[in-house]
C-alpha cells in the first residue's frame, strides 16, 4: 500500500515566510509603498504585464502540481502495477521503522535476477496495509513490477494499493483560494490603496504582487537545479531503475581516485578511475564520482571493487554497493 505525505513539512512553511511574508513585510514597513510614483505610463504597463505573467506561471505551476500528486501519479502506479515488467524479488531482510495508522513502514531487502540475467539486491521500502498476512516476511517470494518506459521509471509491488488522503486532498485544494485572492483580489486592494488617481504608475519590482511570484518561481526553478546537482554529484545515476534492470554486474579495479574539491553537506566528493572487462571481453578505463563520508576516506584504496554498468552505455558505472532506487 502506498500513501501519499502530506507534503507540506517544517522547511516549505519555512521558505514561504521568507518568499512571501518577508518581502511583503519590507514593502510596506520600510515606506517602499510611499515612494514617489512611476511618470512613465509605460513603464507601469509593463509591470502591470510582468505581474500578469508572473501570476499566470505560478498557478499553472502549482496546477500542475496538484494534478500529479493527486490523480497522475495514482493512475501511473496503478498502471505499472497491473502492465509493468514482472519481476520475482525474494525478501532477503526486513525491518519495521514506524507504524501510519494501521500500516506498518517497512525496510526490505530485495533479491532477483535482473533482466540481463545478474543477481542484485537493492533496499526497498514500503507500507504493509495487511501486517497479519505476513506477506513480507524474510525468505518470502513477492511480484513485483517494474515500469522502465519513459521520464520516470518505477519499481512496485504487483499487489500495489494507491489510496488518496483526503486530508492532503482538501489542504491542497483550499491553498488555491488565497493564490487566487492574491493573484486577483490583491491588485484590486493595491489600485484601491495606492494609486491616487495615477492608475497603475505606483507599480515597481519591490512591489510584493510582482516580487511574490517571481521569487518563488526562482526558488522553485533554483531548488530543482541544485537537486539535480547533488544528485549528479553524489554519483547517482540519472535512472536508477535502468541500472538495477540492466545493469551488469563484473569486479573492477581501482587504478586511482582523488578529491575533487566539491562538498556536499560537508562530505567531500571522490573521483575513481576504474579498469573493466565488460561481457565482449573488452577491456575498459573510465570514471565514476560518489560523496564519500569523512568517516570512510580513510579506508578508500586501489585494489577490487563490484560494479554495475550498463551493457548499452558501458561508460557508465556505479558501485554495486551503491545501488538503490
């Protein structure tokens, strides 16, 4: 059974408070709204426009939004569930973090051979809506189905259950009334306040109905990019599941590594050079970057290591002690 969060956490209310309160709260407390108005007609047009546009991108990214976590998302795992590529995975370990309700959260440990015919065992979690079955007891068989078309790839129990919580339904639902009241009721409050008669020349950058927007579309845009970055410079693939599904698994040798100067979360970041013999019997020198722990740079050294690469794009390894979704 899979449920989906709230998703609002501590962090989201945090960041709002300083993408929207924080710019409001200056405008109006610094005397930002007294300053002298614009004298080009212009030029408060196309503010006017710029906070059209802004406005217009925002909601249809938060539309968006709400349509994938809400009814996308439920009708692809579903799909996958019953039309995906089935794969026998055997419950090697399992541990119990925590209790939702009346579903128990698990850790599993899942090994199959994958469809290049390679043994691999990858951590797995998920919520057991039926805890008296003893569906995911360790040395127990499971069907799983994995979805290997398209953007996003998705690895799921073949029983899958996708329920919607309707308490995260309506909060979502009811956060679109005040985007909609700032989005058109606030500059009907602004004309009203603030133009004396001048129309819309008391528009500028700082003004919060066009700062708003355009800073949580920044933040949004700047939170995605550094996503991606962490997760490339960690050394994770970019579709893991392709990895897990066709990856091959050989031993390498570690000819060298080093530092290469990035920290993330204070953890620096290896380089390995890596020699190979792929499945053709050619050998093979390439690279590879993880985020190793401070803790463990100690240990690294040349000498063996099992890796994973893909028979398609044999330049592309990870280590098999790194694989996971």
């Amino acid at each position: 059974m899979i449920k989906p969060g709230w998703g609002i956490s501590f962090w989201t209310l945090y960041t709002l408070g300083f993408t929207i309160a924080l710019p409001t709260f200056l405008y109006y407390n610094t005397g930002s709204w007294e300053e002298p108005q614009q004298e080009s007609a212009t030029i408060a047009f196309l503010y006017l426009g710029l906070g059209i546009v802004s406005w217009l991108t925002a909601i249809v990214l938060y539309c968006c939004f709400f349509i994938k976590l809400v009814f996308t998302d439920k009708r692809r795992l579903e799909k996958i569930a019953v039309e995906g590529t089935t794969i026998i995975a055997t419950v090697t370990k399992k541990m119990l973090v925590g209790v939702i309700r009346d579903a128990n959260q698990l850790n599993l440990r899942l090994s199959f051979r994958n469809l290049s015919g390679t043994v691999v065992e990858i951590p797995y979690e998920l919520n057991d809506g039926k805890p008296y079955e003893k569906r995911f007891e360790v040395g127990k068989t499971i069907e799983m189905s994995a979805g290997l078309s398209g953007r996003e790839t998705t690895f799921v129990p073949k029983t899958l259950n996708v329920f919607r919580n309707k308490g995260m339904v309506l909060l979502y639902s009811l956060i679109f009334i005040p985007i909609l009241v700032a989005a058109i009721g606030y500059p009907v409050f602004s004309y009203w306040l603030e133009s004396q008669g001048n129309g819309w020349r008391f528009l500028r950058l700082s003004h919060p109905w066009i700062s708003v927007p355009l800073i949580n579309i920044g933040v949004a845009l700047f939170v995605r990019t550094l996503l991606g970055f962490i997760s490339k410079a960690s050394g994770d693939p970019k579709q893991p599941l392709q990895m897990i599904m066709y990856g091959i698994k050989t031993t390498g040798d570690i000819l060298s590594y080093k530092q290469t100067g990035m920290y993330i979360n204070e953890q620096p970041q290896v380089q390995f050079e890596i020699e190979y013999t792929d499945q053709e019997g050619n050998k093979r020198v390439t690279q590879c970057k993880k985020i190793v722990s401070l803790l463990d740079i100690h240990k690294l050294d040349n000498g063996t290591k099992e890796i994973m690469y893909l028979p398609n794009e044999p330049e592309k390894i990870v280590f098999y002690e790194d694989l996971s979704l």
